[in-house]
C-alpha cells in the first residue's frame, strides 16, 4: 500500500460546481499535512496547511480527518482558473527522514 | 527573482554521461530537498539536507550523489546516466515543514 494515496481523476466539472479530493494516507503518527498545486510541467505550489481543526481559504476548505487517516479538499464555485492538479503532502516522522511524502496527484478540469 | 531557481532548465543527454543539476535559493532556508517525478507516480524523494554538513538519501537514491557547497546551493549529479533517469526534477527548500519548490530541471537521457 502507497504511504499516500489519492484518486488521480481526472474530475471534470462545470464552473461553478463545488468539487472534493481526498487523500488517505498510511502511517497514523503522520504530523504534518498539506495541500499543493501544481500546473502542468510547472513546479508544485503550496495551497494551504492543514490543521487538525480545519482551515479555510478563500473558496477552499481543508479537513484533517485523524480516525479515517485521510486530508480533504473542498473547492467551492469552480473557475476555470483551478483546472490544474492537486498533490496532498504529508510528513512522516518517524520514518527518520523529516521530508514531506506526495500522492500522485487529482487532476482537476473545469469546464465552461 | 526567484527565491529557488534550478540550472539547467532543460537537459537531453546520453546514456552514460555524467551531468550535473544545479539548485540555489535565497530564502535563507537551511533545509534543501530533490525530487523526480513520472507521470503517475508523483514527487519521489532523492536526497536532502538540512544543512551544509548535513546529507540523507531518500527513497530513490540509487544512481544519483548530491553535494550541499553552501547553505545556499544543493546539486544533483547523475555519474552515469540512464534512460529510466528520463524525469522532471526538482529542487525544494524549507525552514519548517512546508516546502517551496524552483521551476523544474526536464532532463531527457536518450
């Protein structure tokens, strides 16, 4: 099993569609948590942390759920400007190695 | 500028060169990472160092030697490349656990 998983999609939506990603991941003594995105052939972004009691942004919300191991990504009134991919990140520490680990990445399409 | 920048942007090499990618940033930060990435498999870890004394290899190291020469600058050196080291590499830096990325380095090794 990957240490973080995520559906790679793509999830094609109209704008203006409120659309969510998950991302589980294996290890339960994983710290820190992150949304990134990335656009094609350009280098991954930073989001938004994710923080144990939720967090927004703007027209993004990020949960942690801990019972379930996985992250969430919430993206309200879809632009087509959020068509890109979004890699979750987390941070294993007792892996020995404080270095963050990526899924592979939802591909998100917005369409017209 | 940008505060991560990588060189070269592009590469296209042969199949048992050596060749060398270059990474320098200005945020000061102490700790510095490389990735690759293929389609469908993400960003995989290299190496990283969190200071200029300081070398890890990460989960793909095989093939691939880094050298931290400053605080400022972490280079990826491929000694004899292979057409399975075709990938887009990157470069990060980071003072916490958040990690901020330069542009790229496409390197294709025929």
């Amino acid at each position: 099993r990957k240490e973080v998983e995520q559906d790679p999609g793509p999830f094609n939506v109209p704008e203006g569609a409120t659309v969510a990603f998950n991302c589980t991941y294996s290890n339960s003594a994983s710290q820190s948590f992150f949304w990134y995105r990335q656009d094609c052939r350009k280098e991954p972004k930073l989001l938004m942390s994710v923080y144990s009691s939720g967090n927004e942004d703007g027209r993004f919300t990020a949960q942690l759920n801990r019972a379930s191991q996985y992250i969430s990504l919430l993206i309200r009134d879809s632009k087509l400007s959020d068509s890109a991919t979004y890699l979750c990140a987390v941070l294993h520490p007792d892996t020995g190695r404080r270095a963050l680990t990526f899924g592979s990445g939802t591909r998100l399409q917005v369409q017209p | 500028d940008a505060d991560v920048t990588q060189t070269p942007r592009n590469r296209i090499t042969k199949t048992g060169k050596r060749i060398m990618l270059e990474c320098s940033q200005t945020k000061g930060h102490d700790r510095m990472y490389w990735y690759r990435q293929d389609p469908g498999l993400g960003l995989r870890l290299i190496y990283y160092s969190f200071d200029v004394k300081d070398i890890n290899k990460g989960e793909i190291s095989d093939g691939y030697s880094v050298s931290r020469q400053a605080q400022a600058k972490f280079s990826l050196s491929l000694e004899s490349a292979i057409p399975n080291q075709t990938a887009l590499y990157f470069c990060a830096t980071s003072t916490t656990d958040t990690q901020y990325f330069g542009p790229g380095t496409r390197l294709t090794v025929l």
